[in-house]
C-alpha cells in the first residue's frame, strides 16, 4: 500500500490519498491521471489492468485500487 500511496502523491502531493474515497467521483483524478496510474502500476507492481477494470469504482480510493492490484496480481 506505501508504494501505491508514493504513486498517487507523486500525482497529487496536496491530496491525503489514505483518508479520500472519492477520487475520480470529486474530480480529483482525471482520465491522464488514471492513464498515468496504470503505467506506474504495471511498472511498479508488474499488474497489468485490462481496460474492463479501468472504471470509477476501482480508481476512487487507494484503498480500492489495492484490491483490484490484489486481485489481478492473484490471476
């Protein structure tokens, strides 16, 4: 979870990423944001998300983000 914290941060350093639920909701993500995610996580993580995962409900908190790391990290 530290490093996916460090990648958002780098993104936004004003944002407390471990406290919001609302990321792409409050506008605070944007689409290059989420492009940017994705390469940083496949680079960092070796996780490759498919384009069926890239919705709001999986990039609104970091803490949602970590689950679908997990859960495609386990397939």
């Amino acid at each position: 979870m530290e490093q996916l914290l460090e990648i958002l941060s780098s993104l936004h350093p004003d944002v407390d990423f471990a406290a919001t639920v609302d990321l792409v909701d409050d506008g605070i993500l944007d689409s290059l944001d989420i492009v940017t995610l994705v390469t940083e996580i496949h680079a960092e993580f070796d996780v490759t998300i498919p384009a069926e995962e890239i919705v709001p409900e999986n990039f609104n908190s970091a803490e949602a983000l970590m689950a679908l790391i997990e859960k495609l990290d386990e397939e």
